[in-house]
C-alpha cells in the first residue's frame, strides 16, 4: 500500500461529499416531480373516463325506468302477466345502475343530490308500477289504472327531469375534466424536458466541481505527501495481523517515511510489510505493543513515550498511536534533545525551585477576596478574607466607599474615584490595579475585578479583589531585569562596533545567512540592507582569496569546521580589509549551522606589519651595537689607554717642569680622559644588559643590599649615612643587574645628599595586587612587590621626573656632580628586564622618592 492509497484511506473531501448528496437529491426531486406529473395526468385521464362511465350508467339507469314504465303499460293495455318476471329483471337493473352511479359520482356532491332524489322517485315510481301490475283484469279497475298510469307518467316525467339535471352535471364537468386532462397532456412533456436538461445541468455542474475537488485532492494528497516525507517526525501506517481465532496479535508496516532511516537506521522500503514486532522488538518490553492493539480495538487516540538506544545512542520518542480506517497511524517525535534541555534546566533550576518552595506555598493560599456594593445605599459586604488582606479582623469597620476610601494609597486616590465614576455612569466596571495601605502600615497592590447584577429589583456591584502584590513586585523587578538587558545588549552592539566584532548564523542547507548590524558596518553597508548567502557574500572576497574562501564553505559543510579562519575583503567604498573568523558547528531548529564571529584585524595586520619592520630594524640596531660595543670596547678604549699612559709619562718626568697654568690645563685633560673612560664604560654596561630570561633564578634582595652595602661602605663612612630597611622580598631575576640596580640608585642618593643634614635612606616592601598599582605599564603578574627606596637629599622638580630616566639627561652641571648621565637610564633599563616598573617623585629639597614594581 503507497501513501496515496494511505492518504485515500485516511481523508474524505467534504465539498465533494455535499455535492454527492445535493446532487442525489435533485435526481429524487426531479423523479419526485415527473412521477407526480404523470400520476396527475394518469388522474385526469380516470377522471375523463370516470365521467364517461358516469354518463353509460345514467342512460342505463333510466333507460331501465323507461323500459319499466312501457313493460307495465304494456301489461295494463295488452292485459301482458308476464310484466312480472321482466319488471323485476328491469328493477335489479335499475337498482345496479343507481348503485354504481352512486359510487362514480362520490366525488361530486351535486350528483349525489340529483341521485338522492332519483332514489325517492325510484321508490314512488315502484310503488305506483306495483299498484298498475296489480289491478290488472280486476273490475273497475279502469279508472284506478288510469289514475296510476298518470301519476306514473307525471313521476317518469320528473325522473326525467332530473336525468336531464344529471347529464347537464356530466357534461359540464366533463368538458371541466377534458379541460385539465389537455392542459396536463401538454404540460407533462414540457416539464419533462425542462427537468431533464435541468438535471442534466446540475450533473454537468456537479461533474465538473468533482473533478476539480478530485483535482485539488490530488494536489492535497502530493503536498501531504511531500509534508510526511519531509516531516521530523517518524510516521508509520500499520494494519492488524490476525491469528486463528480472529485475535489481534501483531500488526503489519504497511508505510514509512523517510524519518526512520534518519533516526533508526531503517529503510523504508525494507521493512514495509514486516511484521512490526521484528522490526521494533523494544515495543514488546513495556507492553507498547498490547497498548498499540487496545488502541486499534477501541478507536482511542494513546500516547506513551519512552527511550531508545540506537547505535549506543540514547534518544527520547514520544509516540501518538491513532487509529484509522483499517489500521492505525503512528507518529513518533524525537523528543531527544528536548528531554536533554529539561534535564539540564532541572538541574539547574534544583536550588531555584527550593528557594521558590515558600513563594509556590503562599501563592497556593487564597489571597481573594470578595465584597457586595449596594451603590444606591452605599454600604457594603467583604468576606473576611477581604478584611484579613487589609490586615483587619472580620467585622472590625463598617464598609462604604468613604472608609474604604481613607485606606487606599494617597497617590491612586484620585485615579480610583475617576474609576469609580466611570463605574456608576456606565455601569461597566473594568479590571483595575491600585495601592491600598493595611492596618500595619504595609502598601499591598489589589486587582479588582466586578460586574453589575439584579438582587431584589435593585442593581449592585459584586466582585473580587486579589493580593497581586507579589505579582506586581516581581513584574517591577522584570522590568528592571529588562531595563538592565537592553543596556547590555546596546553594550554588546556597542562592543561590537569598537572591537570591529560581527557576528553571523550560517545555514549550511541552503547558504542563507544572517547578519549582526555591525557585519553590516564592516562590509560599508547600512544594517538589513540585503539579505546574504554564501554564494552572494563572494562578491566582497578579495579575488586572490576567493579559492580560500570556497574551500572553506565546502570544508565548513563537511566537517563543521574549517582550517582557514584569515580572508580579505573589498567593502562598498573599495577598502580592503582583514577578516579573522571562529566560527563553530550546531544544529538549530533542526538545520546544520555554523554560528561565529568576524573581526576585522586589519589594524592589527598593518601593527603586525609595523612591528615586523620595526623588528627588522631592531635586529639592525643589535647588529649595530654590538658593533659599537666592540668599537667601544676595544677601539675607543685602545687610543683612550695610550692618552692616559702618556699623560701619565709627562706628568711623572716633565710635571715640575710645567707652568701653572700648563698644570691646570693638564689636569682637566687627565680628567676629562677618566670621565671619557667612565661613560664608555658605563655606556658598555647600558649595552650589555639584554632580555635573556633563561638566566632568571630566586634573588633575595636581602643579600644583594647587603652586598650594595660592602661595596659602598667607604663612602657610607664618609659621608655617615644611615641606611634602614626591612625585611626584603625574593624575587625572580638576574643577581648582578638587581645588585647594579641598588648600587646606583643608592650611590644616587649619596651623591646628591644635603650637606647640611646626615644621608638617611629607607628601603620599604609590600605585595600588592595589579589592580592596586596607577602606573600604566604591561602588567604581567597578578601579584606585585612594591620597593620604595626614599632619601633625605636635594631632591628635584616634579615635573623632571620623567627626563631622569633618560640617556645622558642630566637636571645638574657637570662641574657641580660628577656622572655620566646613564645610571638611571641602566636602573630603568634592569627593572623593564625583570618585567616591571621605576619611577620618581620628589620635590626640590624634601628628598626622592624611588618605587620600583617587580613580579611576585
């Protein structure tokens, strides 16, 4: 059995069942109609014929009383006996006739008057015969006869009489009857014919709506079919199997749709005429298959659902068994994934539903109430509920609309009177929601809801009210939660367009795509614009990533995902961009998806660019510095040792052999070789120090201080400084660049000390949170140590605290300190080394303040 015979089992056009009946009723009406024709002409012609019996029996009739009258008369003047035999012959005659005529004219009231006065003069009329037949050869009869012979002849007269009456009645109805038996003759074919091409109309019209019903059914049936094929939904058709004693035992697959290959494994047209316990030997587990036949027998609708494991794949079927025709259809909806998202929400919810347990109790509590207003007195009845929701016991005030009035909340007074008003001139209360204040003080919300009603002749007001306080609280704080979710969905749109994010929903199916606004943006067109597909979007690829961009539509369809996530595009106004793509496969709303999101690095691409030169020229710069170390290491020192070796030559054979003036100038020389050879060292040191973490190793900053002070301890001496410090952090990093870093920023304060006050110096250390520091640098850690080192010494302007930390910037002359202009520079140098941060603070005579951030 295919699906067309299932679907002419199952489906029964309805216009063409009425048109089925109409058009058998007009063939009954027409029969009806030519069969009443025909019987009122067959009437007509009885008639006609009745009246002509009519007509026979009357000259029958009286022809016999003639025949009477001259038999007697010819027994009285011929002296005949034999009147005797043929005078009863003529009256059993005569009383057949006026009997049948009797009969005939039953239908006709005037001849049975005319035959009821025959039948009076019939009896005279034998009499009088009978007094004649009798005197016959008596004497003096004469007279007597003769007498009798005239009252005969006077009674034969009105007898004939009233023949005449009777005939000129059959005549006239008769010529009445010929009449209609005519007009009916030429009616009845007439009709006929007008009936037969009227039938024959109404068939043609019902031939035709039944082949256009029979042509929609078709359709109907194509479509139908093409749904069930394309349905998600498992559809089977089963017929009842039978056993030996007629029982109901398994049934037969007579149709299947394609569902079962998706979601069994099953082919249809393999297990069509299966029996269906072979096929689906689960049904026979849990009794489905007995609930199958008591739905057959019964012609109930059932329902069951249960789980199924198809290839070690667990999935959840809701079945409908309906039964029909001779058999029963099955639909089966994969409930898989609903079933999966109601456990997870369960799940989710567990806590949810507790915390609700006492909110789902209270709602269960009947917080209505009810009341009676008699407007036209103005009092009032409430239930006690009523009272208990206004926070008084039953009966504790008298109700009328002045008292209910003063609890109501002062800022939906005015508004409920208005309403009010409004109730009494039309008498058509609408739901309303206003605030009442309790007893306690507590504002509550109250829905009202009434009708006007007839109670003893008069109209009043009888309703309900409702606590909806909760109600309304929580559909406050929706609106907050809705308030709250525009805001972050206007952030989201809003991140979208400053990160250069779009977003996209990409039908696998059938190509169609769905754009967020700022996709839009991205492509320089304005947001829903034009509606995108795959194949439509090509025209924005870049044409030398066009291949790429193919290969990831087919890679993404076959596999979900795609090893290309990097394309170009040309938006509208012509400008190449950088696209970067993650996108992720899923099933929505049953369809094959790829959701994701673009972004739009073109920014970054060229920064990447950028960095790519500057790393080019970066490596040129290393390469050019350590040419210069080299040169400075060895070229500039080679001349600058053999300047400072024959400076010291001439000033050990020819210095007392010098002027004074020559000395001096000697001696700025011999100076200036040795800050010369300071600074190339110190310029060394600068140079040397690289970013090579594979060296780091716990330092505790302890030991290196502690180092700094041995090193430094002559001039500690001589200048009687003070240096405190607490108990200082280990950290990761390079032992002798942290040692350089406290050297110099400790010689640093040595040197510019006040000579009018003893050096002190305090170093300080506390662990910090990232979030904690105001200084904006790349923060690599979560967690910071913070290095205060604070001095009493000259200090300097604010505002130079960022030149400090410059090659060669120097806030003081040369003449006035000693240096090179680099230690600080190193210092910065070391602490960017070990991922963090220095920085200055000072004022002019109050002393520095260094803070150093390095990783905890």
């Amino acid at each position: 059995m295919d699906l067309n015979m299932l679907l002419k089992r199952t489906n029964f056009n309805i216009p063409f069942k009425i048109a089925l009946v109409v058009a058998v009723f007009l063939l009954l009406f027409i029969a009806s109609v030519n069969y009443r024709m025909i019987k009122n002409l067959q009437n007509s012609s009885e008639l006609v014929s009745q009246s002509l019996m009519v007509d026979r029996e009357i000259n029958n009739l009286f022809s016999q009383y003639s025949l009477m009258e001259s038999a007697e008369f010819r027994s009285v003047i011929l002296k005949d006996s034999t009147f005797k035999d043929s005078y009863i012959d003529y009256k059993l005659e005569s009383d057949k006739a006026l009997s049948k005529l009797y009969k005939l004219t039953e239908s006709t009231p005037e001849q049975q008057l005319i035959l009821d006065s025959v039948s009076v003069l019939k009896d005279e009329l034998h009499s009088k015969l009978i007094l004649l037949h009798g005197k016959i050869g008596a004497s003096g009869s004469d007279s007597v006869v003769i007498a009798n012979v005239k009252t005969t002849a006077s009674l034969l007269k009105k007898v004939r009489s009233l023949k005449e009456q009777m005939v000129l009645e059959k005549e006239m109805l008769l010529q009445e009857r010929l009449a209609t038996f005519e007009w009916q003759t030429n009616l009845t074919p007439l009709t006929s014919l007008l009936l037969a091409f009227f039938s024959l109309a109404v068939f043609t019209i019902a031939f035709l709506k039944i082949r256009k019903d029979k042509h929609q059914i078709q359709s109907s049936q194509l479509l139908l079919g093409n749904i069930v094929q394309s349905t998600d939904n498992i559809m089977n058709y089963y017929e009842p199997i039978y056993n030996d004693l007629n029982e109901v035992v398994d049934f037969k697959i007579v149709f299947a749709n394609e569902c079962n290959r998706d979601y069994l494994g099953l082919d249809p047209e393999e297990i069509v005429g299966k029996p269906v316990s072979s096929i689906f030997p689960f049904l026979l587990l849990n009794g489905e298959l007995e609930e199958m036949i008591s739905s057959f027998k019964q012609g109930e609708t059932r329902s069951f659902e249960r789980q199924v494991a198809v290839n070690r794949e667990k999935f959840w079927f809701h079945s409908i068994i309906k039964p029909m025709d001779k058999g029963i259809l099955v639909v089966v909806r994969n409930d898989t994934e609903e079933n999966k998202a109601h456990e997870k929400v369960l799940a989710l919810n567990e806590e949810l539903i507790l915390q609700n347990s006492i909110m789902v109790e209270a709602k269960r509590m009947a917080r209505i109430g009810s009341y009676t207003w008699h407007i036209e007195t103005d009092t009032a009845e409430i239930s006690d509920n009523f009272y208990h929701i206004l926070g008084y016991d039953p009966e504790d005030f008298k109700p009328s609309f002045e008292n209910y009035l003063e609890l109501i909340h002062p800022d939906d007074r005015t508004s409920y009177e208005e309403v009010m008003k409004v109730v009494i001139e039309t008498r058509q209360p609408p739901e309303h929601t206003y605030r009442v204040s309790t007893k306690t003080g507590n504002t509550i919300y109250l829905k009202v809801n009434g009708k006007f009603i007839k109670n003893k002749g008069k109209e009043v007001l009888i309703g309900v009210v409702q606590d909806i306080t909760a109600e309304k609280l929580a559909f406050n704080e929706l609106q907050k939660l809705n308030e709250q979710l525009k805001v972050q969905n206007s952030i989201f749109v809003d991140a979208e367009e400053v990160a250069g994010l779009g977003s996209y929903i990409w039908y696998l199916d059938n190509g169609e795509a769905i754009l967020s606004d700022n996709f839009y943006r991205i492509l320089g067109h304005e947001p829903k614009s034009f509606k995108m597909t795959f194949d439509s979007y090509k025209k924005f690829v870049h044409p030398d990533d066009l291949e790429d961009y193919i290969t990831l539509g087919k890679e993404t369809k076959a596999e979900g995902k795609s090893s290309i996530n990097k394309y170009r595009i040309i938006s509208k106004t012509g400008k190449v961009k950088h696209l970067q793509l993650n996108g992720q496969y899923l099933e929505k709303n049953g369809r094959p998806t790829s959701v994701g999101v673009v972004q739009n690095i073109s920014k970054k691409i060229r920064a990447d660019e950028k960095l790519r030169l500057r790393n080019l020229e970066l490596k040129r710069s290393n390469i050019e510095l350590e040419s210069f170390n080299r040169v400075a290491s060895h070229d500039l020192q080679e001349p600058l040792r053999k300047i400072q070796m024959f400076l010291s030559r001439i000033e050990d054979k020819e210095g007392d052999k010098l002027s004074e003036k020559a000395q001096e100038y000697f001696s700025k020389v011999t100076t200036a070789a040795q800050r010369m050879q300071s600074l190339i060292l110190n310029l060394l040191s600068y140079s040397r120090i690289d970013s090579n973490h594979e060296n780091f190793e716990k330092v505790d900053l302890n030991q290196v201080l502690q180092k700094v002070k041995e090193e430094l301890a002559e001039r500690i001496i001589e200048t009687k400084a003070e240096i405190g410090s607490e108990d200082l952090p280990v950290v990761k990093g390079i032992f002798f660049q942290l040692e350089q870093l406290l050297n110099n920023l400790i010689s640093n304060a040595l040197k510019y000390r006040n000579q009018t006050l003893i050096p002190k110096i305090d170093i300080t250390s506390e662990k910090v949170r990232r979030e904690q520091i105001p200084e904006n640098f790349f923060k690599t850690s979560k967690h910071y140590y913070k290095i205060t080192i604070v001095d009493n010494g000259i200090g300097f302007a604010d505002e130079n605290a960022g030149k400090i930390f410059e090659v060669f910037q120097r806030l003081h002359q040369k003449n006035e300190y000693s240096g090179t202009g680099i230690g600080l520079a190193i210092c910065k140098k070391i602490v960017e080394n070990h991922h963090g941060n220095i920085h200055a603070t000072s004022k002019l005579g109050k002393g520095t303040a260094f803070i150093i951030y390095l990783p905890a």
